[in-house]
C-alpha cells in the first residue's frame, strides 16, 4: 500500500487561496503595524507621564516599597526601543525585580530557540520539501510537508528536524532554569522582610498567638521576634471602606471649593430638606470613623501581635496617635481567629529552617511554607475555612471544565468558516462565496484576516471571565490568583485554539471526500489536510506579532478610557492618579500566550517550516515590547519572586510532548515508522528531562541557599551604590522589630489614604482662605484640634 500526495484539479485554486490568505493579511497587518508605531511615536512624546510613568517619582501610598523614577528613554525614532535594550539585567533585577527579569528572560531563550530551529528549516526542509515532488511544484504547498509523499525516504530530514529541535528546546530550557535558580537564590538572599517571615497555615483554630509563639520559641531558642496571627476583621473592613466612600467625599468637596470660590453644601442626614456644609458634614463623619477605627484597631492588636513580652509592642495609638474619643460600645472583640499565622525571625536561616520543617505531628496541620511579600497577601482569604474552600474549588473546576467545552462552540465554528472552500459546502452561503470571489483582496480579508481577529476577540473576552473565576477560588496571594488564570487559560488556548483548530477545520476542510472515501483515503487526506492548517497559525501568529505587540505600546484602550476618564469623572487627585496608572503587567496572559504560539511554532516547524519565520518576528516583537513596557511603563503592585516561571516551564514541557505525539501520528499516517520511532524517543526522553529538572532544582528555588543566606553583605542594596541608584527604597540591614510592622494586615494598619486635594498650580481668589480652613482641617486628622468654620 503506497500513498500519495493529493494531486487533484483544485490544486491551484487552493495555492491561490494560501497565498491570498497570507499576503493581504500581511498587508493589512503591516500597515496597521505603521499606525500603531507612528501614532505610539507622538503619543509617548505628547503625554510622557502615560508612556513612561516610572519616569516619575512614585506618589503611591505603598507601605512596603516605593520605586524612584528611571532616566527617560532618548527622545529620537525609535529612542524608546535603545534605551528599553540598553537597560542591564541586573539592574532590571533590582529596578524592576525578579517576576520582570524571568519575563524577559523566557522570551530571549524562546527567541534563540526559534532561530536555531529556523536555520534547519530554512536551508534543510525547504528544499527537501521542494525536491521530493513535482505535485505543488511553483506553489506555497511545495515548501511544506504535503509535497512530501508517504513513505518517502525525504521523510527522515522530517525525522532528524524532530530530534534536533528537542535538543535545542532541552538546552534553551535548561539554560534559562539554571539562570532562574541564580537568581531565585540572590532573591531569597536578599534583605527584605519575606525573607525572615515564614506563613503557617493549617493552625487549629483555638490555639493563640501567644501559644504559637511560646511552641516555637521552645523549638528556636531566642530566634522568634513576633507572632502575627492572622485575624477576621469584617467590622473593620466595613469601616475602612465607608472611611474611603467619605474621604473620597470630602475632597470632592474640597475640589468644588477650590475651583468654584463657593463652600459646596449637602442635604442633612437626618433633617431632610436642611442644607448642611458639606466639608463640616464629612469632615465630622470622617473624624467620628477615625475614632472607632482607632478603638477596635486597639482592642484587636492584643489578639493580633504577640512578641516576647506579655503586652503588645504595636498598636494604632502608636503608630497614628488620635486624641479624639471613640463613640462606638466597648466590646471584647471585633474579630475571629483564622487558622494562618505570620512567624518573624531574627535571621533568615531560622525562618528557612522553619519553612522547610514539619511542625505538625501528622503533617496535616501547622504547614509552613516562606511568606510570601507583605503586599502580595490578600488578608480576608484567610478567613475561610477548608471545607468551604473545598467545595469552592470543586465547583469552580467543574465550571472551567464546561467552559472550556462550550469555548469550543463558536471557536470551531471560526475554524469551520474560516475558508471559502468550507462556506461553500453550506448553500445558505452561496451567494455570499459568489460575491468574495469577485476579488483576491475580499478572499484574502475573509479566509486570512477576519478568523484570527475574531478568535483574538472571543479570547479577549475570555479574560476577565477568567480572573473572576481565580478570584472565587479564595487563594491567599495575588501571585497564586495569576497561577490559576495562568494555567485556565493555557488550558483554554491548547484545546481551542490548537486542538479545534488544527483537528476541527481539517476534518471540515476534506469532510465530503471522508463520507465518499475508505480509511486509507481517509488517513492520506488527513495527513496532508493537518499540515495545510499552517497558513491559518501563520495569520494568527502575524496578527499577534505585528498588530498586536505594537497595539501593546500604545494601549489604545487605556489611553482612550483614560482620557474619558480625566475629562468627565475623575474630580479628585486620587481619581485622576488612578486614571493615569497603567495598573499590574499581566504576565499570566502573556506568559500563557507565549507558550501557545510557541507550541504552534514547535509543532508546525517540521510540517510547514515557514511558520518558524513568523514565530522568530512574533517573539522579536514580543520581547522589545514588553521590555519596554515593563521598564517604563507599568509599576508592580505586588512581587511574586519569579514563582510564575516554574508553572511556565511544566507548560513548555506539556508543549513539547505535544510535538512529540502529533509528529508521531503524523509519521503513522504518512507511513514512516522511523520518524515515528524517533518521535515517541523524544517524548521519552522530555519526561526524564522534566522530571530531572524537578527534582534537581524545585527546592533551591523555593527556599534558597544556605551558603548565600549566610552572606548578606553581597546582596545589600543601598542608595549610594550604583546598583541601586534607580532602585528601590528597601532596608539595607535587618530590621526585624520594622518588619513586624510590615506584615501587620491591613485592616490593622493605620489608614493609608489621606486627605489630597488642590492644585498648585491653579490659581483662586479663595486661595488663602481655602489653605486657612484646609490647615485646620488636617489639624483635626492629626488630633490636634477641632475645626470652626
């Protein structure tokens, strides 16, 4: 039995259709590329504290870290992408930190990955395609796998393509997790408040502060500073964010009086139809709140912070003293215990010992692990209790699981109609084929173009369904939260974009001939049908890479909402800030999406090496823009330490398992059990080499080196130090008595949000009167007097 290459009549209008489904959408493609560049170009020049606000000094009210502003890009053409690659690694590590230089890092091995695969595919399988038949001779088919006939000896260059480029994958990857390790365990070295703090969860819930520390205390001798036992503060909480509501109230107000020359009033809050002023009004609300939050925040740090003395060394009083009484009942307690603690040792060798040991007699209780950063715990987790966070996560799963099957409705029905020979086949469409033929450009926009703008459209709408469904989970960081939408939405990019696309549309593509044909006709349509779904991952990989990436510098969406924002509802400084921040770089979708296109580029590059081409541009593209991005644009909210990267590297191993199994039922098919073989040793040989790397490395990453954890000196960062010049403002030598402040949860943190109002450089006829009362006004924040208007 001997198949061959399908050589049919229809072999010309279906190059006509690749090539007019390549060139017009890269046309298209190119040309808005321009416009983003150019518009991105003026853009950065006309409003530069939106295009590079880590220019500018940080007036984020951050307790824990504060970034100071960076030299400014040159202002030349292309003056943004020099100074985004001239910026060094270590200083991105300690500018900008370790979740940023992993980012770039992926993208730089994936880049030379790529390249080095490319060169095979380019001067090998090119013209080994090309020669072994004269079927789609002076055709696109003949540079791919279809021209190739089954059983041809030509197939072993297919074959050797799949040995080489897993042992350029294994080396890239094994390069950058060795570079990871480096600076996972400076990270874990470094002078900083996690790195003292160990996280205990599983605690039973009757057992104290005072007793979690008096245990471990006994356990390390005089290491132990404090005992942070993580409370549920609901009253709290409730006040915090009606104190905001009236903050935010007042400045309105401050700001109407300050740009209308006018005192604003208000309808009184219980005589109705009295006008009251309304700076007096919220300026007494917002007292009376500070007051009750003052006195619960005291009664609840006796129960929150326990240290080696009886009575407790933090409290609000201390931190913000208020002279101001409190009017709400005294009541013993506002707050329930959780079952999670906060552990602050003197040294980091202790708390690495105690996150590294088991504390519980079973294991099941008192698990330890190192704390996470202070501003990357999200505090009104821990109040839930297993059970309910068990059920949570089967219910959220089964929700995903469905999710991902109903996904694949409209995306198969994209993937369906995504080519003129496929709408034909419906006769509701006819007219519509009839018409789109008229013209080449018509073809090309609907077979090339508008598929991939639709699935980019339906997966962008995927993504804020998916971070609501990671926020239900409960999770107790923010970087665990971008694990689970990391992964969902990995999970969704393979099946419905990879899978559907490349099985769907091929069974569509050749569905008549299956019905009509027996199952060798069957495999050989499939066969060569599956390499053919190369041209629509070429278009979908091109409009990621050059309207996407550029679109991602100039941030349509942002500046347009932005602007809307600034010029009819943001009234105060804080609204108008919260305009301008760019917010926290998603590395969850862009890792997720980086993996993706690299497992189309890695599956497709021995079927149709002209895919490599487009995946070396998107992966250029996409590290010159996210470097720039993450250097100049956004400023990090939280720190996860670069945990994300190992969630990314079981990803690329899932990916390259997937090239290993496709190619193995693509050399069934065509009838080659050499390649097969090879292929099924090569997804052998990526198990051992991931189980390898997990087991040689996964515990240095998480928890360090003691070698290092011993020699701080070399990792002290200080501001007279060139490697800290731009950096951030963090202690230099251990503080262990401020880092207990630093992990106090926020709810029993002074309130950060203070009163901002005014513009200094606007001018008012009221201007003295207003700076007279707004004294006064801050005189009553602080406690030192009362107001009279």
């Amino acid at each position: 039995m001997s198949l061959t290459p399908i050589n049919n009549s229809n072999t010309t209008a279906v190059d006509n259709n690749i090539k007019e489904g390549l060139f017009v959408p890269l046309a298209i493609n190119v040309g808005l590329s321009i416009l983003f560049l150019s518009l991105f170009e003026l853009c950065r020049r006309k409003w530069p504290t939106l295009y590079q606000p880590r220019c500018y000094k940080d007036e984020s009210k951050t307790r824990y870290r504060k970034y100071k502003e960076i030299a400014p890009p040159p202002q030349g053409l292309l003056g943004w992408a020099k100074g985004a690659l001239n910026y060094s690694d270590e200083t991105l590590f300690h500018t900008h930190g370790l979740d940023a230089l992993m980012h770039l890092r992926f993208l730089r091995i994936l880049i030379i990955i790529v390249l080095c695969q490319l060169f095979y595919g380019v001067i090998v399988l090119f013209s080994v395609n090309y020669s072994a038949s004269k079927s789609f001779r002076g055709t696109l088919l003949s540079l791919s796998m279809v021209n190739v006939a089954s059983g041809s000896p030509y197939l072993t260059a297919h074959a050797i393509s799949v040995a080489l480029n897993t042992l350029i994958l294994f080396y890239g990857i094994y390069k950058n997790h060795i570079e990871f390790v480096k600076y996972r365990v400076r990270y874990k070295s470094l002078v900083e408040p996690h790195n003292f703090a160990v996280l205990i969860t599983h605690i039973p819930s009757e057992i104290n502060g005072r007793t979690i520390y008096d245990e471990l205390n006994s356990i390390f001798a005089g290491k132990v500073v404090s005992v942070i036992k993580i409370l549920s503060t609901p009253k709290l909480e409730s006040l915090l964010k009606r104190r905001a509501k009236v903050l935010n109230k007042l400045e309105k107000a401050y700001e109407s009086w300050y740009n209308k020359g006018t005192r604003p009033v208000r309808e009184g809050k219980f005589l109705r139809g009295k006008k009251v002023d309304s700076i007096d009004s919220y300026t007494q609300e917002l007292n009376k709140l500070d007051a009750d939050i003052s006195h619960i925040q005291s009664i609840e740090m006796k129960k929150h912070v326990f240290t080696n003395t009886q009575t407790q060394t933090y409290s609000y009083q201390q931190i913000n003293p208020q002279s101001s009484s409190s009017t709400t009942p005294l009541i013993s307690s506002y707050s329930t215990n959780t079952k999670a603690a906060l552990v602050v040792f003197q040294d980091s060798i202790s708390a690495n010992f105690c996150a590294q040991t088991t504390i519980g007699k079973d294991g099941v209780k008192w698990i330890s692990e190192p704390a996470p950063e202070p501003e990357d715990l999200r505090w009104k987790n821990f109040a839930y209790r297993k059970r309910y966070l068990t059920i949570r996560y089967v219910l959220v799963n089964a929700f995903v699981f469905f999710l991902v099957f109903f996904w694949i409705i409209p995306v198969a029905f994209v993937s369906a109609l995504s080519t003129l020979q496929n709408l034909s086949m419906l006769p509701v469409f006819n007219f519509l084929v009839s018409f789109l033929q008229l013209s080449p450009v018509l073809t090309g926009f609907v077979e090339g173009f508008l598929p991939t703008v639709v699935l980019s459209i339906f997966f962008a709408i995927l993504v804020p369904i998916l971070k609501g469904i990671s926020h239900l989970l409960k999770l107790p960081t923010r970087t665990e939260e971008d694990s689970s939408v990391l992964c969902n939405y990995f999970l969704f990019s393979v099946f419905n974009i990879f899978l559907t696309f490349s099985i769907g549309a091929s069974v569509f593509r050749v569905l008549d001939d299956i019905l009509k044909g027996g199952v060798e006709e069957i495999i050989n349509l499939l066969s060569h049908s599956i390499p053919q779904q190369a041209t629509f991952y070429i278009n979908y990989i091109m409009i990621l890479s050059l309207s996407g990436h550029m679109k991602n510098l100039l941030r349509p969406v942002p500046l347009i909402f932005g602007w809307i924002k600034l010029k009819w509802f943001a009234k105060t400084i804080k609204e108008r800030r919260k305009a301008r921040d760019p917010g926290q770089f998603p590395y969850h979708v862009n890792y997720a999406t980086h993996t993706l296109i690299f497992l189309i580029t890695l599956t497709y590059s021995t079927m149709s090496p002209m895919i490599l081409i487009f995946g070396f541009l998107y992966m250029c593209l996409a590290y010159i823009s996210s470097r720039y991005n993450l250097i100049y644009v956004y400023k990090p909210k939280y720190e996860g330490g670069g945990n994300l990267w190992p969630l990314v590297f079981n990803r690329v191993m899932v990916a390259c398992l997937i090239y290993h199994l496709t190619l193995v039922g693509v050399f069934g098919s065509y009838l080659f059990p050499v390649g097969a073989g090879i292929s099924v040793l090569c997804a052998i040989a990526t198990c051992i080499f991931w189980y390898h790397m997990r087991q040689t490395y996964a515990d240095v990453a998480k928890y360090g080196s003691l070698l290092h954890l011993s020699g701080h000196s070399t990792e002290k960062k200080t501001e007279s130090t060139e490697s800290d010049a731009q950096g951030l403002v963090l202690n230099v030598t251990p503080d262990t008595e401020n880092y207990v402040k630093y992990y106090i949860q926020s709810s029993l943190q002074p309130p950060r949000e203070t009163i901002e109002i005014g513009n200094q450089n606007q001018q008012s006829e009221n201007k003295h009167d207003f700076a007279e009362q707004h004294n006064k006004h801050q005189n009553v924040i602080q406690g030192n007097g009362k107001a009279s208007y």
